[in-house]
C-alpha cells in the first residue's frame, strides 16, 4: 500500500494554488492522473520522486519516504520516471542507457527483447524514432526493478499508431513486473485500456476518483450518442448527399438531406448525434 | 635567416606553455564546481557570485594585477601566511605567476562550462538522480560527454588567454628569465630596445600558434553540432 497525504502552495499559472493530495493506492495498481494543464498532476509526480519538496507524508510499504523529519533523497526511493521527453543519455548507446541504472545485462537484454528493440541496442539515441525512445526511456525505468513507476504523459508525443503499439507494450511490462504505476495522461483510450483507476485533479484537488469506465464515460444514463467532429466533405450521391466528418482519430460517413446540406459549410465544427431509440421518462 | 631563427631563445615559449597548462588545470578543477554550483542554483547569490566571476574580463591587467600584488605580497597577511607556514613566496616568481592567471583567466573556463550545463536538458540529470546516481557521478558521466563542445572551448580559452596575458603577469611576476619572462613580456621587451626582427618572429609565433588552435576548436565544434543533430 502506497500512502500519500501531502501538501505543497504552488504559483502556477493559473496564480496561487494549494497542492492537497490525499491518497492511498494499492500494489500493483495503474493509476492514471488526468485533469487540466496546471492542475498539479506533474508535480505531484515530481514530489513523489523526491524531485519537489512538499509538506506531509509519503510511505510506501512499510518505508518512509517523507515525513516532518525525513525526506529521503530521490536516488535511495528506487523509482522509475518516464519523462515527456525521453530524457535518455545521447551520451551512451540504448543498451548503455539501460545498464547506466544497473549492470543487470540479462534483465536488459530481456526488457529489450520484450519491446523489439534488440536489434537497436548499439545504436545512439539520436538515430531511433519517437517510439524507440520512448521505449527505450521505459525500459530504462525498469531497469532497477523500481517499486514505484511514474510516467509524466509518456506517449503524448507519438502519432496514434505508435501509442497503441506502446500501450500494448506498456499493458505487457505491466503484467509481467507488476510494478505500480501512477501516468499522468490526457487521452481517454490510453486510460481506459491501462489503467484500472483513474484520479482527476483540479486546482490541486482531487475531484473524482474511482475505475476508468465511471470516471470517463459521460454520456452515462443519457440515452444518447454525441460526437464533436469536423466536417471535411459533402458528396452528392445521387438524390442525397454523404458528408464526410472526422472524429477523433476516425472518418464517418454520414447521410444528409438536401435541405441540411444548405447550412453546413466544410471545415466547420459539427456535431453528430443520435436521438435515444428507447425514451425514458423521468419524473 | 636561418642564423636568425637558430637565435631564437624559446625559453619565454615554453614558459608561457608551462604556465598557460598549470592554469588551466588548476582553473578547471576550480571552475567544475564552481560552474556547477552556479548552472544549477536558484540561490539570491548567484548574480553576486556571476559579478564577480566576470570582473576579470573588464577590469584593466593593471588593477587587477596592483590588488593580486597587493595581497599576495610579503606584507600582507595572505603572503606572510603562505611564507611562514609553507615557505612558499607568491609574488615576482613562477608561482605568482599561476595565483594571478587563475584570477585572471577564471571566467574563461567558467562562462563556458556554465552555459554548457544550463543547457543541458534538466530531465536527463533527473533521469540519472532516478536512477540512484550522486551527483558527481551525474557530472561526470551524464553531464560532461554531453557538453564537449563547451568543455573544449572553456579548456582552449583558458589556455589561450593565459598564453595571451601580459598586464598581470608583468605587475606580479615582472621579467625575470625562465622565471616569469613569458613570451608575451619578452615580445615587449624586444620593442622596448628597437630589437624589431626578434619582436616579428615571437609574434608571428604567438599568431601561427593561437590561430591553428582556435580554428581546431571551431572546426571540433562544428563536426560536434553536425552530429548531435
């Protein structure tokens, strides 16, 4: 059990904030920390690495990590951080990087083979893609078999494909070292494909906090289906006309009247909507 | 001609070599915490401490070389310790000469070690704190192979000032033969009694000499830039 009740004054952006964070997690969770940019989610990460000063107590297990009068220092917490940006060491080759946490070869080999990069292993940071650094930034974190695992937006860098690919990765490192793991992340798939909890913060609070269907899903109860897209394209075929729209990641083809057609104008935002099938009357 | 050139005393030369090296690894060794300290700090102090590392660039050699006299002689405090406990005299010798070129030649080494470090990506030192690395080992595996461009240039610098000095060392060490006559004081010398072929080809020296350095330091930087990219 990870025990964490801290408290820090920030002066952010959005001007003067109180970081209070209260929250125990279990072993072997994936939590996910959403919320608005400047929420704190970043630097409740940070404080947990010991990168941040805060006020309060961090216990994991039966270790001590802060209270009011240790602070254990970031090197002797055994951690992993996957940074935004990598971070790796353009200094050493990928395999260099991972054995720079730990001379643990057979570990490093392992942990490459798991995330197809074995053959890169000689290679420099500076000659892999976005997706091989980050995950070589992932295996880096493992490396010293932390207790804890953190991960500031991992892949919010990388295009779609290349998220899926590494959340299947990510799912698969997960089962295999059950390492708890707190992301930070913006993306509600990546959420609730990873994480078996999610917590949102909002000016340093904890506003809602429980599995990732009841977090995410807001549509809940309303009986409707609503999607926020742009319109890319009208096609006249034969007597009605297909508008074109993108949502998400995903183009829909959608049937529309003459009549409608008159007021649509391409690239301008739309919403698609299907009205309940089965009303519900509600007293 | 060739009588000429077999004329030439090289002992200025080596001199000016022998204290350009000495400074510039006492200065490096100096300079490494010191650039760290002041990369990584968020301390109120820290402009205080730029100030003063900077002075050297923009006091005149004389002032600077007047106070380093004034300290280090027999008469004050600091030179009558260094000569009573350690028998050790830092004025009109070699060893003078060392104490005011780590003075003068201190920003040198620092600025560019500084700047090297700040920019350094902070995460990546981060990493390497995550990864339950101290601090020195950060500088010096993480840090420093990812600052060479900087590092050289301070390294070079230093050196090429100190070889390049002439105000400091003639106050403190004034122009004693392979003693703290550096080339530059000797070039000074020749002009002072008309002896203008010896002043052309110590000059032309010191040119040929501190022009295949830079341009090697220019070229390292470029092949450095094209490669981190």
């Amino acid at each position: 059990m990870i025990k964490i009740n801290i408290n820090k004054k920030l002066h952010g952006s959005n001007g003067n904030m109180n970081l209070d964070i209260n929250l125990n997690i279990k072993e072997n969770d994936f939590v996910s920390l959403s919320g608005e940019s400047g929420s704190g989610k970043t630097t409740l990460l940070r404080i947990l690495a010991g990168l941040e000063t805060s006020t309060g107590t961090i216990q994991i297990g039966n270790e001590i990590w802060q209270d009011e009068k240790t602070c254990l220092a970031t090197q002797k917490r055994k951690i992993g951080f996957v940074f935004q940006d990598y971070a790796l060491f353009p200094n050493m080759s990928v395999e260099e990087n991972l054995l720079f946490v730990k001379n643990d070869k057979e570990l490093a080999k392992h942990l490459l083979e798991i995330t197809q990069l074995a053959n890169l292993s000689k290679r420099l940071p500076n000659t892999l893609s976005g997706g091989q650094k980050q995950r070589v930034s992932l295996c880096r974190a493992l490396m010293n078999k932390p207790k804890l695992l953190l991960m500031d937006e991992p892949l919010s860098a990388l295009d779609p494909t290349m998220r899926t690919k590494l959340q299947n990765e990510i799912l698969a490192l997960h089962k295999e070292f059950g390492t708890t793991t707190i992301m930070v992340s913006h993306d509600p798939s990546e959420i609730y494909r990873l994480s078996n909890r999610v917590i949102v913060l909002d000016h340093g609070q904890i506003i809602n906090d429980g599995n990732a269907k009841d977090v995410l899903l807001k549509t809940t109860g309303s009986q409707k289906f609503s999607f926020e897209g742009e319109l890319l394209d009208i096609i006249k075929v034969d007597v009605v006309y297909i508008a074109i729209v993108s949502i998400g990641q995903q183009l829909v083809e959608v049937v529309v009247s003459s009549e409608e057609v008159k007021d649509l104008k391409i690239g301008s935002q739309v919403s698609i909507s299907t009205k309940a099938f089965n009303p519900t009357i509600i007293h | 001609m060739i009588d000429m050139l077999q004329n030439i005393e090289f002992a200025p030369f080596i001199l000016s070599f022998k204290l350009a090296g000495l400074t510039t690894i006492i200065l490096f060794m100096i300079s490494l915490p010191l650039s760290w300290y002041l990369s990584q700090t968020k301390s109120k102090i820290k402009p205080v401490l730029e100030a003063i590392t900077a002075l050297p660039i923009v006091l005149p050699p004389s002032v600077l070389g007047f106070y380093i006299l004034v300290v280090l002689s027999q008469n004050s405090p600091v030179g009558s310790f260094f000569e009573d406990v350690f028998d050790i005299k830092l004025v009109f010798n070699f060893t003078g000469l060392v104490v005011a070129s780590c003075f003068y030649s201190l920003p040198f080494m620092v600025q560019p070690l500084q700047s090297g470090f700040e920019s350094i990506n902070k995460n990546m030192l981060e990493a390497s704190y995550v990864a339950g690395k101290g601090k020195i080992e950060t500088i010096f595996k993480v840090a420093l192979p990812n600052i060479k461009p900087a590092l050289l240039t301070a390294i070079i610098v230093t050196f090429a000032h100190t070889v390049g000095e002439f105000g400091v060392v003639l106050m403190v060490g004034g122009s004693i033969p392979n003693e703290t006559k550096v080339a530059s004081v000797a070039i000074y010398e020749m002009v002072e009694i008309m002896d203008y072929t010896g002043a052309h080809i110590y000059s032309a020296i010191m040119v040929l000499i501190s022009f295949i350095v830079l341009l090697s330091v220019y070229i390292f930087n470029h092949k450095q830039k094209k490669s981190f990219i």
